[in-house]
C-alpha cells in the first residue's frame, strides 16, 4: 500500500509541488487550500512518507537522467 493511498487528492499533489521545488505557500495555493494547511499535513506520517517517497522517486530519477 502506497502512502499516498490514504491521503486526499489535494495531500497528493502537495508533495510532488513541493519535491518540484515549490513554496509550502505556492503548493497550498495551487490545491487551493492555506498554507497553513499544509503546515497541519506536515505533522502527519501519512503525509510525510508520501512526501519522502516522492522526493526519493524524484531523486532516483535525476541521478538516472544525468547517467544517461
């Protein structure tokens, strides 16, 4: 089961806006919610595995693109 499994659609899309380099402000926006929102989904462990999963996902494809 992916972490993202248990969050909204909006909690989805925040991690990988935030793996892309956005602001917590801008990705909040963006899904249409307040920043601190995002603050609030932060102290969640469903949230932040996403979130860490996303940058690992994210990461493993640029060292996989700069092989190449």
């Amino acid at each position: 089961m992916s972490p993202t499994d248990q969050l909204t659609p909006a909690q989805q899309r925040v991690p990988a806006l935030l793996s892309a380099g956005s602001t917590t402000t801008a990705a909040a926006q963006f899904v249409g919610v307040h920043r601190n929102t995002v603050g609030n989904w932060l102290r969640s462990a469903p949230f932040r595995d996403a979130l860490t999963e996303t940058r690992r996902d994210q990461d493993l494809a640029w060292r996989e693109q700069t092989r190449s």
